[in-house]
C-alpha cells in the first residue's frame, strides 16, 4: 500500500528531476554555418549564385539568450567569391543582431549589417533547428540581406544557410 510518505518522496523526487532540467539564463551558445547566397537584385542587374561565378560566407558566432525568448547574437561571416581561375575573400561581414524564439525550433534573428567592403544595412532570417542532439543542434536557415552604401545600388538577396551551434 502506498502512503501519504511514499507519495511526498514521489513527488519531491519529480519536482528534483524537473528542477535540474531547466535551462539556467543567460545561456551562451556558439554556431558555424556554411551561406550560399542565391540571388541578388538591383535595379541595375539580377546576379545568380553559382552561373558566372561561385559565392560563399562562412558565419561565425556567439549567441546569448536572456531567456528562453529573446537573446543577442555576435556574428562575423568572411565571404569568399570564385570566379574563373581567381578567388579571393571578398568581405568581411560584423552582424550583430536580437534574436526572438518563436516556437517549434522557429528562431527569428534581426541583424545589423556592417560590411568590410563599405556597404551597410540589415539583414532579416528565419531560422529552423533540424535536428537537436544533447550536445548539438543542426540548423537551416533564410536569411534575406538589404545593402546600401558604397555608391553602389541597393540590393536585395535571398540566401539558404544551414550549420551546427554548440
């Protein structure tokens, strides 16, 4: 027969278990990813990834959530452009940004764009983690950068990125 005893050990026990589950904030994470630019448009031209030539970023970054629902990320991403024989980093882009949970794996990251080249703006993405292990989360991504500056057009552009944060 169970006792009201048993039952208080029961239920501290659960309420231990439960306890030591929760994530403590703030809760700092660091990710990798590979971004393939997919297209870019002006008013002056439209340019397609991997046509005339071949167009990668490697973001890198730190992010810290404050809770579960809203956090600030630390990103810099060198991109690399080939094009015939020659390649060549071709910027260096400082994107920090706020970054909001909007549920089932959703993420949505409003960044500041500051690039190495002279060209500045913001840069919206939808994030979505895939796969989530103890250790590791695997990612995709849409991120939907605007520039300005530089004397050159404003562009739009929609890329894919996908990666693994820690």
């Amino acid at each position: 027969m169970i006792s009201f005893r048993h039952i208080t050990i029961i239920a501290v026990f659960i309420s231990t278990i439960t306890a030591f589950s929760q994530t403590t904030y703030p809760k700092i994470t660091g990710y990798f990813g590979i971004l393939h630019p997919i297209v870019t448009i002006s008013n002056e031209q439209t340019n397609l990834n991997f046509r005339d030539y071949y167009a990668v970023g490697f973001p890198t970054g730190i992010n810290i959530w404050k809770s579960s629902k809203i956090g600030f990320s630390f990103e810099i991403v060198p991109n690399i452009k080939v094009q015939g024989a020659s390649d060549k980093v071709t910027n260096i882009l400082f994107h920090p940004g706020v970054l909001v949970a909007l549920g089932k794996g959703y993420t949505f990251a409003g960044r500041a764009a500051f690039e190495s080249s002279g060209r500045y703006g913001f840069t919206p993405v939808i994030n979505k983690t895939v796969l989530k292990s103890e250790n590791c989360s695997y990612f995709v991504a849409v991120p939907l950068p605007v520039r300005f500056g530089n004397d050159h057009p404003a562009t739009f552009t929609v890329g894919f990125q996908f990666g693994i944060a820690f």
